[in-house]
C-alpha cells in the first residue's frame, strides 16, 4: 500500500444516456463518477473495494453536498479529482473537483462522508490495512 | 393466487433523466419498464418478487428482443401491457406492449424469456405456487 | 394556480435496477426521486416543467446536500416530502424528507438550490406565473 | 476515414450501481454499453456522433435483440466486440459480443438495427461520409 497517496486524478467520458434532454450531464449522474473516484483511489492504494466487501466491510455514503458551476456535455472527457480530507475511525471524508479536460474549467466540487459498516449496517472500525 | 391472470396494465410517467438529450425515453429504459411489468403482473397474482428473492428463487432475463416504433417522451404517460405467453418448467415468455396512454399509440413492442435460477446461478424448476 | 401550496407529498417504489449490491438504493437515485417531487409540486401548482422548457424557461440544480440516514430497500414503498423553503428572484430552494411509508421512519433528509435559466444557460428570472 | 474498419473492441469496467442485487449488471446497462462500442467504432471510423447530431443527422435504435449467457459483475473488466454487419440506405446492423476479460468467457451475444433520422425523427439516407 502507498502509504502517503491521498489524491488522484482519473478520466471520465460521459455517455450519451447520461446528457438530459438539456444535452448536459444530469446531476444524479456525478455521484457515480465520485464513487468511481474514490473506488480507483482505494485501488491505487492496493484495495480493491470488490475485496473488501467480501470481507464484510462495506463502505456507504452518509452525507453528500455539491455545487454546480458549468455543464458537463455527452462525450466531453472530464477529469476527476478525488482527495481524501479527514479520516476518522469509521469515517472518511472526500473532497471531489470535476473539471473539462479541454478546457481545465471547474464544473462541481463536492464532498461526500462514507462510513464503514458491516453488512448488517452496523458501524464499524476501518480496517488498519485501509487506513495506513 | 388468481389462477387465470396471464396479463395486466400499469402506467408509467417518463422520469426527467430517462431522456436523452434527443428528448425521448433512451432504448435502454424500457427494460427497466418491462421489469416493472413483470412485477406487478406477479403482485396482482399474489407473489411479491422480493419474497422470492428471500426464498432463493431468482428471476433473470435469459434473452430479450424488442421493435421501437414511436418515441416516448419526458413527462408522457404510458400503458405498459404485460402477458404471460409461454410457461415452461424453468422459463417463463413474456410480451410487452408500450402505449402512449393518451394517443394510444404503439411505441413498443417487446418480448423477453427469463429463467428462475437459485442464488448460485444454477437453473431450478419454478416453484408450483407460481405456476398455477 | 393555487397560490398557498408550498409542500406535496408523493410514494414512489424502489425500482430492482435502482437497488445495489448492498440490496440499497443507491445514493445517486435519490436526486431522481427528490426531483420528482419538485415536478409533481409544480404540477399540483398547475405547471408542467414540460411546458416550462417549452417556454425557454429551465431550471438547473445549483447545490445540493443530503444526510443518510437509514437505507430503502427494493421494492419499498417510500413517502417523499417536498417544501418550497425559500423563493428568490431567480432562485428556489427546497427541502426533502424521504420516509418509509410502513414504518414512517425518516431515511434521509436533504435540500437543493435550483436556478432558472434560458436555453443558453443564462440566468433569467423565475416568470411570475410560478412565483405566486 | 478508416474505410475498411467495421469491428473494434474497446473495454469497460462494471460500475458499483450498473450491479444490482443479485451482484450482477442489470440487463438494462448492455445496451448503454453496446451504445459506447457503436460510439467508439465510428469515432475510429473519424467521426464523433456528436458532430452528427449536430448536423442533423441522428441514429435511434429501431431493432435489438440479446442473449445473456453469463453474468457480469461489480468491478469486472469487460471486452466489448463491435462489428458491423449490414450498411443499408438508413440503417446499419450490428452485432456484439461482450466478454469477461480475464477468463475470454462469452457474457452475452446482441443485435441491433439503428436507423438514421433528423431531428423531426423522419428517416433520412446515412451521409456518404459515413457509409465509405
């Protein structure tokens, strides 16, 4: 596990069925890009969360907020920022910055609270291999 | 159970983000309706899917095919109509037929062939309390 | 239009594909539910959002922020409340409660801030035909 | 323009909400998938359908049809095989084949037939552009 990586960047592509008939990316949308987000994130630290749901620890999302400043289009390629800003014992904190790829121009930030719980939705600790 | 229902109605308004940006009900979402049928036609005769679910026995579609003939619009109300047309010992045929409810017009029509599978994917016979 | 209301409520079933592997709604379907609420308090108003777009007039969610607090489950019968908590020029923010309706118990709390705009993304002002 | 190119594959990762309860991807989200294998053989064709769409010219789904054989799951890296089979007047044909990439096996075997419109939904002939 890289013990100090705590930001990462990936690329996304948005689809057509997730444009409205706006033509822009609808809002509901970008909670999936932010999981995605924190789910290559985890990978790049070594975890993968398909492994760790085996192990009875899932992570689920207890609060969320965003703001929208520009629309994101169909086929637009944008790039996610996901930056972890405060771990706790069964919490992690997210901070999120989706930008244009072209153009470099803020879309959203957001920020979302996960907490570890079992499969029963009982809160538990994160696991020590997680938090290094 | 309702021995002889083989068939039922339900309406469904097109949500907001089930657009596309062509303004129309993207091809994609008239599986998630059919399924809604499904559903409800199972209700009406007195089973409620998700206790099946609980009593590992599973529906999943097998194949599907579909004609789209006229587009479904954001905010339209549609008549989705849902018959059993063939019962086998582990699949199940159903037709769908897509209305505009107003126009009455045809937007769709649909066929899919699911098989009752345990939780482990294996095909099972389907349970007698849902044949008759 | 019916000048004094301010608050609806609707029921809304949890769909199988808006359920994931955890067997949850997942968190990006909510903004879906909570923007049905927004579509069905204006049509209790006597508007169509329909027509509203048809009319150049659209609107856009800004921000928006929500706390978790119990899960749905598929097939959950769930009661939302939607409430006009503040109207500005080109503004409104609403308030959402989503409960389970067997149980009343609340699932999660949340608010958005949504703006008016042209087809062009500029903000214009909300007509007075909806502000009243 | 690439003049002989009429198959590629591209992959994609099974997003966490594109699974449902069973732990596996929906029926509905191949054809999201298969839409991105059309998108992708055209863009290395040389064309955005994104540029279509703004010249007039778009491409709505018609016929489709599928067999899923295997299921995928959360998290699985996936080879998408798109190919052309028919070019008519207005339409075109294709088939896909979606595959789990690590183990090669065949997931699901698909069909559709997508027709050619303007934006008054009327069928209009492919561009030359395309067709070479």
């Amino acid at each position: 596990m890289t013990d100090k990586l705590t930001s990462m960047d990936i690329e996304i592509r948005v689809r057509y069925p997730e444009a409205d008939q706006m033509g822009v990316l609808h809002h509901s949308r970008y909670w999936v890009y932010f999981e995605m987000g924190r789910t290559e994130l985890l990978r790049a630290q070594g975890v993968a969360y398909r492994d760790l749901e085996e192990m009875n620890v899932l992570f689920v999302v207890a609060k969320c907020s965003a703001a929208f400043k520009m629309p994101a289009r169909y086929d637009d390629v944008l790039t996610l920022t996901t930056r972890i800003t405060k771990m706790g014992a069964a919490r992690i904190d997210h901070a999120y910055e989706l930008r244009n790829k072209d153009t470099g121009m803020l879309l959203c930030a957001a920020e979302t609270t996960i907490a570890c719980v079992n499969r029963d939705g009982e809160i538990i600790p994160i696991p020590d291999s997680i938090k290094e």
